[in-house]
C-alpha cells in the first residue's frame, strides 16, 4: 500500500526521515510522492512529527475515492473538440 505525507506547517521547510534512511524535504503544505507504507510504519520520527501536528500521512487509496475521480477525464480530448 502506498501512502503520501503532507506538510501542514505555514512556514519553512521540514525534513522527514524515512525507515530506509532517505529523508523526504517538504514545503510548506506540499505533498510528497507516494511512498510504501513500510518507510512510515513503525517510525518513531514520523509519529513524533504527526503528534506534533507538524505533517499528516495518508493512504493513497484513501484519496482515489470519487471526490477525487471527478477532476479526471479519461480522454485527452479538448473539452471544446468536436466528435
């Protein structure tokens, strides 16, 4: 399973190690790309800064629901193309 970290700071950078010993940089209120689970799961660094309300880690599946669905086309056709 895949997940996504956010920054929900308003100002600066932070950087968030990783259980495989990367360490992502985000801005403020950016995403990261998608990540496995196993480099958040169990990370001690990562909980502390999601108690401290400094980022959020969500499921990526938890975003592919219709909400998110809507803004997609499945065609590469200008919306104002003739068929």
């Amino acid at each position: 399973m895949a997940v996504r970290i956010r920054s929900l700071l308003a100002s600066g950078p932070i950087m968030v190690p990783l259980s495989t010993g990367r360490t992502v940089r985000l801005s403020p209120g950016e995403d990261s790309g998608e990540l496995h689970d196993v480099e958040v799961a169990g990370n001690e660094k990562v909980d502390k800064l999601r108690r401290q309300g400094f980022i959020d880690v969500a499921s990526v599946d938890e975003e592919a629901g219709p909400a998110a669905a809507q803004g997609r086309t499945s065609s590469r056709k200008r919306p104002d193309a003739a068929e």
